[in-house]
C-alpha cells in the first residue's frame, strides 16, 4: 500500500509532463487534450491520492479511530477538493479558448463555450441523475432497507417518484429547442433502457410491495413516469418550434 501511495504522485507528474507534447495540437470534446487531461484525470487522480494518504496516515500513523472526528476530516478535505477542482475546470476551460484565440482571433469564443453549455454538460448532468436513480432501485432490488418499516415510507416514496419524473419532464421541456433532437433521442434512449432494465429486474427477483423496497419502487414509478411523459415531449417540441417560427415572423 505505501509503495501504491509513493507511485501514485511520480506516474501522475511524468503523465502530465509528456501529456504537454500535445499541447494545442488534438481536442477531445472540444476542450484542449492537455487540457482535459488535467481537468478529468490528473487533478480529480490527485485529490483522490491525497484523501487516501490522509486517512490511511489518521487509522496507521495517528491512530484516529472515531467516527465523528474522522467525519469532520472528511467533511473539511472534500468541501476543499471540491473548491480546487472547481477552479481546475474553469481554468482549463477558459485556457482552451485562449488557446484557441490564439490560433485564430476570430474565432467565436461563445459560439464554441455554447457547446458545453448546451450540449455536454446537460448530458452529463441529466444523465447522471438518471444513473443516479437507478442505481438506488437497483441496489434496493437486492438489499432491502430494513429501517424502513411503515407503509407511509412506501407510499412516499412512489409519490416522490412521480413528482420526479414531472420534474424530468419539466426540465427537458424548457430546454433549447434549437439543435436539440440528438439531445431528446439519447434521454429518450436512456430512459427506455433503464426503465426495462428495472421491469426485467422486477420479474427476476421479485422484490415484494413493502417498505423495506421503497428506493425501488421509488426508482421504477420514477422511470415509469418518465416513459410515458417522454411521448408527451414530442408535442411539446412542435409546439415550441411553432410558437418560434411565429415569432419570427413577427419579427420580419
């Protein structure tokens, strides 16, 4: 383990220093690849390493073994890694547009920041949710929660599911319009997928109608939901393609 831990930071600064060879000369999504690099592999690889050097030096070294204090620690060196990793993106962000001005100062900066404003950070972000929620049904399908003991914990939890799933819709409805078919199939995609994904699990495993499955039930009103409003979104589009051209005509 100390071996691992002594290796970590050498291979990580001899990654960055050749990943420089690159620099302004290929893209990935879009960004810079030095860029990228620094920003979704070293700087989150090295904040990762110095959590893991920090407890494994509390439990061995100083012999911190209660739950609180070790919770504080946890608290005050996530909620920085956070602030530094936040400011890693930004810079790495804004350095592939000087990059890029550099190349060609006509270049239209916000033409090419729109894409990860509308495009690949929504991706993720809605995606995530998505993984999110069924990740919790799908652990619950296997490991009942055994706390959760009173039916209104049941009944909530398939509320809160169908408000969720309106939420979903909501947010897709107000989306862009412009540009945004790609976006709506690969949701739509995703949706679908996990929705049978956790129907087949249903009829597998058989996870019974009772509290101790809330997350799941949860989990699948949510999905559910989701599929039958993502038809509504269709309509929903034209109606909003068609107040546009409406506009715009006005406008002419």
């Amino acid at each position: 383990m100390k071996i691992f831990l002594a290796l970590v930071p050498i291979i990580l600064l001899i990654l960055g220093f050749f990943s420089y060879r690159y620099n302004g000369k290929k893209e990935l999504l879009k960004m810079d690849l030095v860029q990228f690099i620094y920003a979704f592999f070293l700087t989150p690889t090295m904040l990762i390493w110095i959590k893991t050097v920090v407890f494994f030096n509390l439990e061995s070294g100083l012999n911190i073994t209660d739950q609180e204090d070790k919770f504080l620690i946890d608290t005050i060196i996530t909620t920085l890694s956070f602030f530094i990793y936040a400011f890693v993106v930004i810079h790495s962000l804004t350095k592939t547009f000087a990059i890029k001005k550099a190349k060609d100062p006509l270049v239209d900066i916000f033409e090419h920041s729109e894409y990860f404003h509308l495009w690949l950070s929504h991706i993720v972000t809605y995606s995530s949710g998505l993984l999110i929620i069924l990740s919790m049904g799908v652990i619950n399908m296997y490991k009942p929660i055994l706390i959760f003991s009173n039916k209104s914990n049941l009944y909530l939890g398939i509320a809160i599911g169908l408000v969720l799933s309106l939420l979903f819709y909501y947010a897709l409805a107000i989306y862009k319009v412009e540009s945004q078919k790609r976006f709506d199939r690969v949701m739509k995609l995703q949706i679908y997928l996990y929705t049978f994904g956790l129907m087949t699990g249903y009829l597998i495993f058989r996870p019974k109608y009772s509290p101790q499955y809330t997350l799941f039930w949860c989990s699948i009103m949510f999905f559910i939901g989701t599929t039958a409003l993502s038809q509504v979104l269709k309509r929903t589009r034209k109606k909003q393609l068609h107040q546009i051209n409406k506009n715009k005509a006005l406008v002419i």
